[in-house]
C-alpha cells in the first residue's frame, strides 16, 4: 500500500517462503566460520609456531602461517594476496546471495553457503593476523602431501566447491 511505510516483497524467490527456506544457510555457514575461528585462536594460544599433535592416526593438530594464498603462492606479495582473497570473497559472496534468493537446490546452496564461510574465515585472518592459521595436518604417507596444513576454512571452500559443481548438474527439484 503506498504511503504507508511497509515494504512488499513480491519478487520471485524474495517472498516469506524464500526467506523462511533459506534462513539455514546464513546460520550454517556463521556456524562454520565461527568454528574455524575459535580453533584457530585456539591453535594460537596453546601451540608453539611449528608445533604438532597427533589427534589419531591420520590427523595431527599444528600451527602453521600462511602469509601467502594456496600451498604459499605469493607469500612475499601480501597486498597483491589481500586484493586476491577480498576479490575471491567478494564474488563468492555475491554469488551466495543470488544463489540464496533464486530458484536453486539444496546442493547448490550448501555449496556456495560453505565456500563463502570459508573464506570469509580466511579473510578474516588476512586483516586482523596479514597471513592465515592453518591447523590441520593430515598424514597420507607420501612426504610432500603430509607436509601441506589445512583449516576448517580451506576445507569448507573445497567441499562448497565440490557440491556446488554437482549442484550445477540438476535442476532445483531433481533427485541424484
């Protein structure tokens, strides 16, 4: 009604049903940057740079930092690194919301709700630390992989990646 101050929401995927659908991603994926972020205050507070412990057989917990992207690209280039992560952010964050309002699945919408937590986290740290905590070693038994460290982060964003590509093979509605 105009004049009346009240906003109508009628655009496709805008309505209540939209936003009642889809109030779990956005929890979702605050929960997993928050996990992430407390271990890697945790990590920062009871282990010394460098420092490992086993958690099983497969799994040790570290403190490793990573002033540049992937595996140390661009370790001594920390604003072209920062420029990257906020541009990588930005689009994931974009694409999440336009994702969230229309018409997608579920696998689609996890996908890109994990990938955005992800690296949010990662950019999170990139203003606050100028590099990212890293904490999760996973033993493979081949030398080069047992030495790459991991956070809950790195592994949102490969798994949203991974469900938003098989996402992108079905249409909303359709079954695997």
């Amino acid at each position: 009604m105009p004049g009346t101050g009240t906003l109508n929401c009628n655009m496709k995927g805008l309505g209540d049903d939209s936003v009642k659908k889809n109030k779990f991603y956005p929890l979702g994926g605050t929960t997993v940057f928050l996990v992430d972020q407390w271990a890697k205050h945790y990590v920062e507070k009871n282990l010394k740079m460098g420092e490992k412990r086993k958690l099983t057989e497969k799994l040790e917990l570290r403190r490793i930092h990573n002033p540049g992207i992937c595996l140390g690209v661009f370790a001594n280039k920390p604003e072209k690194v920062k420029k990257l992560t906020e541009a990588g952010t930005g689009i994931v964050t974009v694409i999440q919301m336009l994702t969230l309002l229309g018409n997608s699945n579920i696998l689609r919408k996890t996908g890109i709700t994990l990938a955005a937590a992800g690296a949010w986290s990662n950019l999170t740290d990139r203003y606050h630390k100028e590099k990212v905590v890293d904490y999760i070693g996973v033993k493979t038994g081949k030398e080069k992989l047992d030495q790459v460290t991991y956070n809950l982060g790195d592994f949102a964003i490969g798994a949203g990646g991974v469900l938003w590509v098989l996402g992108s093979m079905f249409k909303k509605g359709k079954e695997l």
